[in-house]
C-alpha cells in the first residue's frame, strides 16, 4: 500500500461524513464539497492502486 492509496481512501471516507452534515444541516455547499472530496479521494486511490500494481509487475520475478 502507498501514500496515495492511504491518503485517497481518508479523503473519499471524510468526503463522506462532510456530505452526511450537509444533509443534515441542510447546506448544499457542505454536501457539493463533501461530494467533490469523495471524487478526488477515490482519483488519488485510483491513481495509488496504478502505482502498485506497476511496481508489482515491473518487481515481478
């Protein structure tokens, strides 16, 4: 596991709660930011999951 993969799994799971307090504060702006971290979060995963299994080929015997 990477810092990308880390890191992007922590922004999608707080992009998460800030939507659910958006919600239940009724703030769309909380909610459309809390919408936009989960994407980034899930973009930086997916980009950390490439990275590993690049490293796994390219260190595969």
């Amino acid at each position: 596991m990477n810092t990308d993969q880390v890191k992007g799994a922590m922004k999608d799971a707080a992009g998460k709660v800030q939507e659910k307090v958006g919600e239940v504060t009724g703030s769309r702006e909380q909610e459309a930011k809390g919408v936009a971290k989960q994407v980034e979060g899930k973009t930086q995963k997916s980009f950390g999951d490439t990275k590993e299994a690049v490293k796994d080929a390219v260190n595969k015997p």
